[in-house]
C-alpha cells in the first residue's frame, strides 16, 4: 500500500469507529429509558390526590413539630476571632420524634395490611 491508499484506510477506519462510538451512546440511552421504565414497573400506583394527602401530613407534622423550641437543639457556642460569641454548631435533637410523626400521620391515611 502507498500512502495515500493507508491515509484513506485510516480515514475510512476514523469513520467507522466514530459511527460504532455514537451507536454504542444511542443505545446507552435506549438502556437508561428502559431501565428507568423498569424500574418504575415495579413500584405501587397511587394517584395524585394521595400524593397531595401525604404532602399534606408532612406539611402538618412539621407545622406542628418543636422546631421553635430551644430545647430540641444542642447548641456549642465558641468565641470568635474578634471576641464576639458566635455559633459554633447546632444539632436538631427531635429528628426522631419528627420521623415518627410524619410516619404515623402518612399510615394513618391508608389501611395497612399485614404481609
């Protein structure tokens, strides 16, 4: 082979590579959509106004919650550089109490089942 005969076989190679390179992304997304269906195959159907229900019961929950009371933080306080009291960390220590609540008022709008 001569050279213009490998730099048109390179060209020609070049060419196929990249066709092979933006098949193998069509079908890479092709395989995230299907996956992504399958995925959703499996979980239960509910219909918006239960998902407006639950929106609901969280929104209440946390409305009614102690997120104002001072008691449920743990606080550090630490001096800063120009001496002046600032807030070093602060913790929620209701979050538990807060997860319950919010559980208890989403089971609350269904009729469990035991399994």
């Amino acid at each position: 082979m001569n050279k213009a005969e490998l730099e048109d076989k390179v060209n020609e190679l070049e060419l196929t590579l990249n066709s092979l390179e933006l098949n193998a992304k069509t079908v890479k997304d092709d395989l995230k959509i299907v996956e992504g269906q399958l995925a959703n195959i499996n979980k239960v159907k509910i219909t918006r106004d239960i998902v407006n229900d639950i929106r609901d019961v969280i929104e209440q929950s946390i409305r009614n919650s102690s997120l104002s009371n001072t008691d449920s933080y743990e606080v550090d306080f630490e001096i800063d550089y120009n001496n002046s009291l600032a807030l070093g960390s602060i913790e929620f220590n209701d979050a538990d109490q807060l997860s319950e609540e919010i559980s208890d008022g989403i089971e609350s709008l269904f009729s469990v089942v035991e399994e």
